[in-house]
C-alpha cells in the first residue's frame, strides 16, 4: 500500500547506473549496456560551474566516444546560452541551453534527432535526480548518475540533496557504485 507507492516512487528516481566520475565511463561499458548515445548535462556532470571550456580530462572522454561511435549532445539548464556554446565552442556536437530539465522532452526529442539516436540505445548523464535523472525517466530512457564535481551549497541545492538521499539510499540498497 503505501510502502509499495514509496518503493515505487523510489526505484523511478532511482538512476540506472551510478560512477563516481563521467570518465570512470567506458565506451567498453557502453557498448556492453547496448548505449549508443549519450545526452550529456554540463555543470558539475562534466565541469565546476565556473569552468566555461572542457578540459582535456573531458575533450579525451568525449574523443574516445566519438571515435568509438557514441554520439553524444550537451542538454543543460544553464540559461546563458554564451555558456553551453563557449563549453561546445570546439567539440562541435549538438548542444542545447536553457532546457527546463525535467520537463526536456521536447529538447531531448531534438538531441536524438540530431544523433539519429533512440530511446532504447540512449541513456542520460548528470548529477541531479530532480533534473537529469528525472529528465531521462520521464522519456523513457536510461539514466547515468555522478556526483557533483563541487556541489552549490545554497539553501535550494542543499534542500534538492536532503530529497535525494533517501533515493540514493534506496539505490545503494540494491547496486554497488560502478
């Protein structure tokens, strides 16, 4: 009854697949879980906040997927658009800001389009449950959790991961961090 509600609600919070870092993603283990693209967020998924161009840790990951054949897209919340195309300015992949995660459908429509992608081989990487974890969910695709890289300790982000922990504990519950 309502435990069974709770449970539910948590496993579909709940990410797919938990790494400690996005480069501690392999293309090996992309291509074992069948994952052919990948949508990406920016801020503290693959960089701080305040770091407006990939480094080479992030340009070698996304070159390895490229080269591999693992399309991949930038969906960000970010709404300064100087910022997710400065960040793209030399990848050159399809890039999306201001994109009202959870609520992206449309824009992950676009990115998939875009990557010739589908749901079933995609799956979504970012480090907040409320945003890209629930973004992924709600398309029906699978979703890649990190933590991140240097969280925002305001009032709002703090109260976000108070909500997340009983999620995380409910996935730690039953996977092991990869």
């Amino acid at each position: 009854t309502f435990l069974k509600g709770y449970y539910k609600m948590l496993d579909y919070f709940s990410p797919d697949y938990y790494f400690e870092r996005f480069d501690k993603i392999s293309v090996e283990f992309l291509k074992k879980n069948g994952i052919k693209t990948l949508l990406l967020d920016i801020d503290n998924t693959l960089a701080p906040y305040q770091q407006a161009e990939p480094d080479e840790q992030i340009l070698s990951w996304l070159n390895d997927l490229k080269d591999n054949g693992i399309g991949f897209a930038f969906i960000s919340n970010n709404t300064s658009g100087v910022r997710v195309k400065r960040f793209n300015k030399n990848i050159g992949a399809p890039a999306y800001g201001d994109s009202c995660k959870p609520f992206a459908s449309k824009t992950i429509a676009r990115a998939l389009s875009a990557l010739s992608g589908d749901i079933e081989s995609s799956a979504f990487l970012g480090d907040q449950i409320f945003t890209d974890v629930w973004a992924g969910k709600r398309c029906g695709m699978r979703t890649i959790l990190v933590p991140p890289i240097k969280d925002l300790k305001n009032p709002f982000f703090r109260f976000k991961r108070w909500l997340e922990k009983p999620i995380l504990n409910h996935y730690f519950s039953k996977n092991s961090i990869t």
